[in-house]
C-alpha cells in the first residue's frame, strides 16, 4: 500500500488508548486519525474521519465494541472501515460475536507490538486475521457441541469436494501459503478456491468464511476426523 493506513484507536481506557495510538504513529505506513472512549463515539468518528482500519475493544461502557462494528460495517457510509478487535477476552461468544458482526480480526490484548502492528496492515489489506489462540478455541467449541443443536444448513450444497477442503483448512486458521503446502497446490489456484468460496457463500471476507464453516458444521466433523 502507497498511503498510510489511516486508524482509529477505541478503547475505553485512556491509558491504554493512549499507547496504541503512539504505537500506530511510531510505524512506518500507519497513522493514527483519532481515538474514541466508546463504541458510539467509534462509530461516530468513524463516519467523520473515514480510517482505513478501526483499532476495537469489545467491553466498553454503553454500546459495546461488537454493536459498534456491527453499525459500522452495516452502514454504506462506512462499510469499507476494516475492524479489527483487540481485547483481553478470549471467550468463544466474544470471538463469534465480533465475527458475526463483521470484524475483520481479532487479536488478544497480550500480543506483541509486532504482530499487532501486522495485524492492522493485514486487515487494511482486505485480508482477515484470527489468533491461532482464538482459532483454536473456537473449533473446540464447535466439536463439542452435537450436530442436533444446530440448524440445518444448505449453503455449502453447491461446494466442490476440494473447494470444502480449502474452506475446512481456512476455518482452521491456515494462510494462504499454508494451504498451498498442505493441499500441494500453487498459490495460484488457492487463490482461485478461496475467491470461488467468496462468491458461491456470499462472504465479505475470510473470517466470514471461517463463519460459514462454523455454523454448517463443516469444522467440527473435520476436527473430529482429524482432518
């Protein structure tokens, strides 16, 4: 990217909100635009000063950084704002929630600078990023619960065999370059599976495909066939 990467920062403390916007403005190719102390003013600043990414807590005090994202991406104004959730909570609801809302990622509070730093210009570059930590939990979580407690689900009816591999290996968590190794397939045609996965399951981006695989129940009967 030739610009910088424009962010909010939306913390509802204003010490730490404080050091993640010296952060992003210490970076090459980041720039912190402003900060909010709850998801309203995020959403509200958001509309204001279009950045790129939106740095998002999840417990703030009024609406919350999951309705803040979801007002964010649902709006046309602001649907091209990447979200990406950074929070000391790594319990399953927080991290479904977040995705189902639209976020774009999500990074624990206890990560690196660096990898947070990364995590900003990978969501800013139209991918979605997911802790290993946060992957991990939630395929557990979807393994244990029994298949009978879910909806019956039709959208991966019009998948290819190889194309629901690739979509398990996403929900797994696995990048690109993984995929490539795993499947022994050029990032070429990776690149094609996932951009068919995009179209036929109608998602905005990878973590709502990871969404998709969840909730047919795809990821879990693959974790307990050890796929």
């Amino acid at each position: 990217m030739s610009e910088s990467v424009r962010v909010l920062v939306a913390d509802d403390e204003p010490l730490l909100r404080g050091s993640f916007r010296v952060l992003v403005d210490t970076a090459p190719g980041l720039t912190a635009v402003g900060e909010a102390s709850d998801g309203a003013e995020a959403v509200e600043h958001t509309r204001l000063l279009r950045p790129d990414v939106v740095l998002m807590d999840i417990r703030m005090p009024g609406t919350d950084g999951i309705e803040a994202t979801r007002a964010i991406v649902d709006s046309p104004g602001t649907a091209g704002t990447r979200v990406l959730i950074l929070t000391t909570f790594d319990l399953d609801e927080y991290v479904y929630g977040a995705l189902r809302a639209g976020a774009a990622g999500f990074l624990l509070k206890d990560t690196s600078p660096g990898v947070l730093l990364a995590g900003i210009r990978t969501v800013a570059a139209g991918e979605s990023l997911l802790a290993p930590s946060v992957t991990r939990r939630l395929i557990a979580e979807f393994a244990r619960l029994p298949h009978t407690h879910r909806a019956p689900d039709t959208s991966l009816d019009g998948l290819t065999g190889r194309e629901r591999e690739v979509l398990v290996l996403v929900a797994r968590g696995l990048s690109n370059a993984d995929i490539c190794e795993y499947l022994h397939l050029s990032n070429g045609t990776v690149k094609t599976y996932i951009g068919r996965l995009l179209s036929k399951l109608r998602a905005r981006d990878r973590a709502q495909l990871v969404i998709s695989a969840y909730e047919s129940g795809l990821v879990s009967a693959a974790h307990r066939s050890g796929a």
